[in-house]
C-alpha cells in the first residue's frame, strides 16, 4: 500500500505531477527561496515520503496520532 494523502497531491513515482497541489507549493517555495527548494523543506520531505513511501512504524505511529485526534475532535 502506497503512503496515503501523498500521490493524491501530486507527489508520486520520485517526480511531482504537473498542475498538482505539490507543484504550487513547490513553485511558492521556490520563489521565496531565489529558485531553490531547500532539502529537508516540507515540500522536499512530501515528495521523499511520496516516491519511497512511509515505513510500517511511520504508518503505524500516524495512524494512531490520526485516530487520537479524530476521537479527540469527535467528542466536541
């Protein structure tokens, strides 16, 4: 199973899709930062977790922390 969320957005297969929501945040960074995408930057980092995909334990651990927020928000 692929990483969930991310190819959705445009971060797929190591490239990131044209006229995605990753390509417009690529682009804003980009500008910000004179043509340059800094590695580490969230953007770099979504389009890592899209072309590699998460481990079991980064699933694991992000679908706790949804789980918890998800009961946390639902008791409102």
């Amino acid at each position: 199973m692929g990483s969930i969320g991310i190819p959705s957005g445009g971060c797929a297969c190591g490239a990131i899709t044209a006229s995605s929501i990753a390509s417009k945040m690529m682009s804003v960074v980009a500008i910000t930062n004179g043509g340059r995408v800094a590695a580490g930057s969230l953007v770099a980092t979504l389009q890592s977790v899209g072309a590699a995909g998460l481990s079991t334990s980064s699933k694991i651990l992000l679908g706790s922390a949804g789980s918890a927020l998800g009961a946390w928000l639902g008791r409102s």
